[in-house]
C-alpha cells in the first residue's frame, strides 16, 4: 500500500509508546498491590474490578489512534474510474463475405446489433468514431460522444465488394488524427495526446491491394506496424465460423474466417486479438472491450474506511470506559 504523506505514520512510534506505557502502569500497579501484606484484608476492602474488560477502553482507544492515524497518512489504493479523454474507432467490414448465414441471421445484421450495444456500453468520457470499409475506407462518423450518431451509421451500413482491410486502418488512424489536433487544449499537461484505440471487426482475407500483399505499402500488416509506432493499438475481432458461404456467380463460394491474419495485425500493433462465431460471443468480446476501454486504473484516496474504522473504536473505547465506570491507569 502507499501512502500520499506517509511521514504521519511516524505518529505509530507514539501509539507504540503509548500501549508500552500502559503495560508498564499495569506491572506497576501490580507489583505494588503485590506489597500490601494483608492480602486477606485487601480482599475485603478493594473494590471489585471487572476482570480483563477493563483493558477494553484502553485497548480500543489505542487502536483507535493507531487507525486513525494510518487514515491521516493518506492510503492510496487502485481503482477503476471512467477515462474522460480517450478515442475509440470502431472499423467495420462490409464485404461481401459479411452476408453469410454462418452467424444468424447473418454476418453483418450480427455485426450491427453488437456494434450498437458496443457504442451503448462505452463510458460517456470516450469518444467513438466509426470506419466501414470493403474495396475502400470511410469514415462514416468522426469520434465524438454522440452515441445516436454512431447508431445510426451503423444501421445504415451497406454492402460491397473486396475488402482493403489495410486501407482501414490508415483511414481510423487519420480519423484520429485528426480529431486530437482538432481538440480544445490539445495533449495533457505532460504533452501525452489522449488514448487511443483501433477496434477492427472483419471476417475474412484482404483483397485490395491482394490477399498476398499485407506487406505492401498499404496493406494490412503494413498498417498494423504504423499503429503500433502512432501509439493506437488495433484490437481485431475474427467474426464467423470457417465454413461460411455465399452466393456469388450462381454457385456457393466458402468465406471462411481467417484468424491468422487478424492476430497478426493485433500483434503487430500491440493490440488484443478475439475471435467470435456467434452474436452473443461477439457482444462479449464488446463488452470485454468496452470495459477495458472505457476505464483506468488510478491510485485514488482510500482513508475513508481507515478514518471511519478509527472513529467507530474511539466511541467504542470511550463507551466502553463508561459502561465500566473506570479511568485509564
């Protein structure tokens, strides 16, 4: 545990004193009535004491300050606390393989019911932008906190062919990029822009520039790399099962998740890496995210019970001490 002014409990040095006092009074005290010669006598006249209770106001109240003073050194302890400066880009693929019944009733209707609650579920601090892409990259909504916004895009989201998973990328990092220079005082006092994080939810092979070309200047491992260097993690979430299907030219064609390639994005860029083959996996990877996301750890104030414990063993010890009808020794 730390301490935000840990030179109070050099006051536990004086506590120390205080208890080592009191049993040095105790001894004291016997050894005096020890003295008295006529123990038949003594007997008679000393007043009858209540056995070992009556230490317990002397006990209490030592603990009490004790307690209180490790309340007044200020015990710091880890807790979460919602960000109130943090980007998130949710980017979303909307290729063709994403019309597959694999996940009910299909890849995309899925995608967009988990999205919306994703967006419902973020700490109202963070901000939420959204990127669709197949053949190309938009971005639909620039980050901000309007929630319906995101939602609404989201509901409109279309169909198309190919998928440029890498252009996606590069398109959520300028989308951030250009709302931290465009926010009012800019980075923290320490020059530290706001977080940011990529989360990407794809299915399938990028296409554009090639299903080989990750490493080209704008594919998707290309991509991840650049993140990883701008500080902006991409979490990617492999969605569908591997014996997906669609109608395509007359015929079935297999679209197949490909997990290999969204772990290695999310490991190039620093980022997390799920995988989901039904709604309800996908809404707990969301929820997974969101609370990750939309919270940090902070060392906060924690002398609050410690204050409260010390309070309740001074009234106890002086309670204590009435009852009994005595004084400290």
């Amino acid at each position: 545990m730390r301490f935000a002014t840990p030179w109070w409990l050099l006051g536990l040095l004086i506590v120390a004193a205080m208890a080592a006092g009191y049993v040095w009074l105790l001894r004291r005290r016997r050894r005096d009535v020890v003295r008295f010669t006529n123990l038949e006598l003594l007997e008679t006249v000393a007043p009858k004491r209540p056995g070992r209770w009556r230490h317990v106001p002397a006990v209490a109240l030592i603990a009490a300050l004790a307690v209180l003073t490790v309340a007044l050194a200020g015990p710091q302890a880890l807790a979460k606390v919602p960000r109130n400066r943090a980007t998130v880009v949710l980017v979303i693929d909307v290729s063709l393989s994403m019309k597959a019944t694999d996940v009910a009733p299909t890849r995309l209707a899925a995608a967009q019911s988990a999205a919306k609650q994703f967006a419902d579920q973020l700490t109202p601090g963070v901000n939420l932008g959204l990127v669709s892409f197949a053949g190309t990259a938009a971005v639909l909504v620039s980050p901000s906190t309007d929630r319906n916004a995101v939602k609404n895009a989201v509901d409109n989201l279309q169909l198309a062919e190919s998928t440029a998973t890498g252009e996606a990328i590069f398109t959520a990092m300028q989308s951030i990029d250009t709302f931290s220079r465009s926010l009012q005082g800019g980075p923290d006092q320490q020059g530290v822009p706001p977080p940011a994080r990529i989360v990407l939810l794809s299915d399938g092979t990028q296409t554009v520039p090639g299903p080989d070309g990750e490493n080209e200047p704008r594919g998707s491992f290309t991509a991840a790399s650049e993140a990883q260097k701008r500080g902006m993690p991409v979490s990617t979430i492999s969605f569908g099962t591997g014996y997906g299907t669609i109608e395509l030219d007359g015929g079935r064609t297999p679209v197949a998740v490909d997990d290999a390639a969204m772990e290695r994005i999310a490991t190039l860029s620093g980022g997390r890496f799920f995988t989901a083959a039904t709604e309800s996996e996908l809404r707990a990877v969301y929820s997974d995210l969101s609370e990750e996301l939309g919270y940090e750890e902070r060392e906060v104030d924690a002398s609050r019970p410690w204050m409260i414990g010390g309070f309740v063993l001074l009234l106890g010890g002086l309670g204590a001490g009435v009852l009994l009808g005595r004084r400290l020794p």
